[in-house]
C-alpha cells in the first residue's frame, strides 16, 4: 500500500488547475454573449409571436448590475466544479492506492464560500433595484397593506421576469463552459434559482401559510393594548417549527455549499441594509 507524498499532491494540484483551465473558453467575452443570446430571443419571438418577453428584459440584460450577477455567477460554479473535478481525482487516486479518501481543503470550502457569498449580494442588488414598483408607485403608498397589495397585484410578472432571467442566465454562461459541465451547469443554476436561498416568491408564500395557520404570526394593528400584546406573544412561543427536512435534502445537492449555508449567506447580506439603501 503506497502513501500519497507531497510531490504526488502537488502533481494532482496541477493536473486538477490545468484540466479546468482547458474546459473554460478563452474566447468568451460575457457582453458579446449576452447581445448574441438576446438578439436570439428576439428572433424566436418573431418565429413564435406567442413567447414572451418581459417588459423592459433588454435593457436589463445590458444593464451592469446584471453582468455584475452573471460574473459572480461564472466565477462561483467554475470554482465550484473545480473542486468537485478535484475531489472526484482525489477519490479515484485513494481507491487505486487503497487508501483513505482525502477531503478538500478547508481554506478551498471557504474561497468557494466567499464567492457563493459575493453572487448572493449582487442578486440581492438586483432584487432591490428591479422591484414590482416604482420609487413613484412607492411615494403614495400611505401604508403597508397598500403596498403589499401593489407587490401581489404584480407578482405573476415578478415571476416571469425572474424565471425568464433564469433560463436566459443559463444560456449565456453554457457559452463559457465544456459541454461535459453544461448538465452541471443547468442543475446548480436551477438549484440556486428555485430553491429557498434565492426564491423570494417560495419565501413570501411560505410565511402567508403559516400566517394562516397560525393568525397569532399576522402583523398586529398599530393600537394594540399591552395585555393583547402579551398573549398573542404567549401564543407565538406555542408554535411549533416547521420542518422542512426533506426540502432541505432535496435542494442539498451541491458537495461543498450546502442550501443551509447559501440561506445564511443571503440572510447575513440582507440585515446589513436598508431597504432605503436600494431606492
């Protein structure tokens, strides 16, 4: 039984750096890509008049701060199926030399964090600048419930706008990767996109079930007496967690960013502002 040395590490290190470095394309250029897949879909709707396109997509596509989201996007899942390459090698050397199978370094989990955390905050500058209503629509808004009811009233397009940023997000980028990584590709954007990290709407009607399951989690009026105050929060400590443990296993299919980890990353981003901070 052989030992893994050093200089057998630093060799797989290598060959691990210079396989990725042949799969990406040098010759992609993110805002020649984006013209060319938009400039299609523009084509497919003429072919087909009963596609859509959401209202104002082209300038968003050009705009910065959705090529800031599609680099920090390339970035995190090239880095991503890097070590997910690496560890396979690593796994495959063990098994031959029947030993252990070595785990990626630490230092490597927390880079790919750092960047999965950097894409979370430039989707959540999307978010904010690309919401329901205008800054107009928000100047007469005199209560919540009138601006709740302006977001719902908009939310089948809110939908389609992001779904349609989704698939039109993972047609650029396939042009950046091997074709071996494209399925790859599809999945962790897919993951990323509906599951509960990023999808806003998944979030909204998850708390409007538990608001109805559980009126005491409802916004109490704005003249609540201190004795209603006190037993609607008695009532809130009674309530039990929801358990979303299958969810969570399902979404769970990355190696190295677990769904909990990207939840985190994107609530710590969001306390850090202000939603006057976007407007």
């Amino acid at each position: 039984m052989s030992k893994l040395t050093s200089n057998d590490c630093i060799q797989l290190e290598y060959r691990d750096e210079n396989d990725a470095q042949k799969k990406y394309k040098n010759n992609f250029v993110l805002s020649d890509v984006i013209e060319i897949t938009y400039q299609k879909m523009i084509k497919d709707k003429k072919d087909d008049p009963e596609k859509k396109i959401p209202p104002k997509f082209g300038n968003f596509v050009k705009s910065g701060e959705y090529r800031d989201l599609l680099e920090s996007m390339l970035d995190y899942c090239r880095e991503l199926f890097r070590l997910e390459n690496k560890q396979q090698v690593l796994e495959q050397e063990a098994k031959q030399r029947g030993l252990p199978v070595p785990q990626v370094l630490p230092s490597e989990k927390k880079k790919l964090s750092e960047k999965a955390k950097k894409m979370a905050d430039k989707y959540a500058w999307i978010v904010f600048n690309y919401k329901s209503i205008s800054n107009d629509q928000m100047d007469h808004c005199s209560s919540f419930m009138q601006f709740k009811s302006k977001i719902l009233a908009n939310q089948k397009s809110d939908q389609y706008f992001y779904e349609t940023m989704m698939i039109f997000s993972a047609k650029v980028l396939q042009n950046a990767f091997d074709k071996s990584d494209i399925q790859k590709l599809e999945e962790e954007i897919n993951r990323l996109f509906r599951s509960n990290a990023f999808n806003i709407t998944q979030r909204v009607q998850f708390e409007e079930s538990r608001k109805k399951k559980y009126p005491q989690l409802k916004e109490p009026p704005q003249k609540e007496n201190t004795g209603d105050m006190i037993k609607r929060l008695e009532m809130r400590f009674r309530i039990p967690k929801e358990s979303k443990k299958n969810e969570t296993q399902r979404a769970n299919n990355s190696m190295f960013v677990k769904r909990v980890e990207l939840d985190r990353i994107v609530e710590e981003e969001t306390k850090k502002r202000s939603p006057k901070d976007y407007l």
